[in-house]
C-alpha cells in the first residue's frame, strides 16, 4: 500500500512540475520581417519634412500549454523618443491580401496549443534636422506628385539598405511585450527584443 501511494505522489508532482511551467516557458514569441511596404508621413500643411516612419513587422504568440491563455495588450518599446511621443502600434491581422486593422487593447485568446499571428506598424518619430531630413530629398517629388501626406516606400529591407544608419538609431534597443491576463487583473508581460 505505501508503493501505491508512493507512485500517485510521484504522479502528482510530476503532474504539477509539467502544469506550473511559467508563462515564459507556455508562451513563445516569435518575430519575422514582412512584405508590407513601410510608410513614411510628411508634415501637414504642404510642409515637406518628414514626421515619422511607419515599420512593419510580423509577431507570433504561440501557446504551448493545455490551457487557453489570454491577453490585452501588444506594447512596442521605443528607446529613440520619449514616453509623451509614444503612440503605440497599429496592429493588424492579414485578411486574405489585406490587412485587417484590429484593437489593440481588447482581450484576446490562444487556444491550448494554438497560434495567433498580427503584423503590427511601429510610429517613430523622427528628427527635424537637417542631415536627417536630407535623406527623404528622393521622396518629396513623389509626394509632390501625388498630393498626399504618406507615401509607401518600399518593404523594411528596402529602408535598411538605403538607410542603414538611420534604421539603427530609430530601432536600437526596442523591445516588444504581450501583457497577459490572469482572471480579470494583469498577469505576466513577456518581453522580447524586436528583431528586423
């Protein structure tokens, strides 16, 4: 009879050891570059300075354990601007070859075991001074042209190459994190840093 015993609580903790992994260990976050054109937004006012940038990425949250998961909020973490000139992301999910604009902070859920992917648009501000604003020159005719205050300029390789020095000072040290819930509260926020 102790044996029995023995075993059931060997099960039990073995049981309990698999069932109370962290909420890092349960959730995988991965990242990969998009095919989405990046988006540049010149002043308003026939102005033609560049105001910010608009990168897109792609994000993976997957769910590797029994239970359903859920969480409110995607938060990219700009290290170039500061907290008041934070506006977030605009988040997305692809709807066949479009993209759906979704709301960032309501709740959502992950199937145990299940996946759910978003392309998100990062908001970088940029600098007014002139050597940085000297490297949008090739771009004000077409906005010209087309009379309007946002172009599409080519996917985020594009701007790397172009662009390579300015990429890594918008870019250097951000981070994005999934704030999960526990129950109606705030739970755990996983945090990773952005890959490009």
């Amino acid at each position: 009879m102790n044996k029995f015993f023995k075993n059931i609580y060997i099960v039990i903790l073995a049981f309990l050891f698999f069932n109370c992994t962290g909420a890092k260990q349960a959730i995988k976050i991965n990242q990969s570059n998009s095919d989405y054109d990046v988006v540049i937004q010149f002043a308003k006012g026939g102005m033609d300075d560049v105001i910010n940038i608009k990168f897109p990425n792609q994000i993976i949250i997957k769910n590797n354990s029994f239970s359903k998961r859920y969480f409110n909020l995607i938060k990219y973490t700009y290290k170039n601007i500061p907290n008041n000139r934070d506006y977030g992301i605009g988040l997305f999910q692809q709807d066949e070859n479009s993209l759906k604009k979704i709301k960032n902070n309501s709740k959502k859920n992950i199937s145990p075991y299940g996946q759910l992917q978003y392309i998100y648009y990062t908001r970088h501000f940029v600098d007014s001074s002139k050597n940085i604003q000297d490297q949008f020159n090739i771009y004000i005719q077409k906005k010209t042209s087309k009379n309007k205050d946002t172009l599409h300029i080519g996917t985020v390789s594009d701007f790397k190459k172009n662009h390579k020095e300015l990429f890594e000072r918008l870019t250097k040290n951000d981070s994005i994190s999934v704030q999960f819930l526990d129950g109606n509260k705030f739970g755990e926020r996983i945090s990773v840093p952005v890959e490009w």
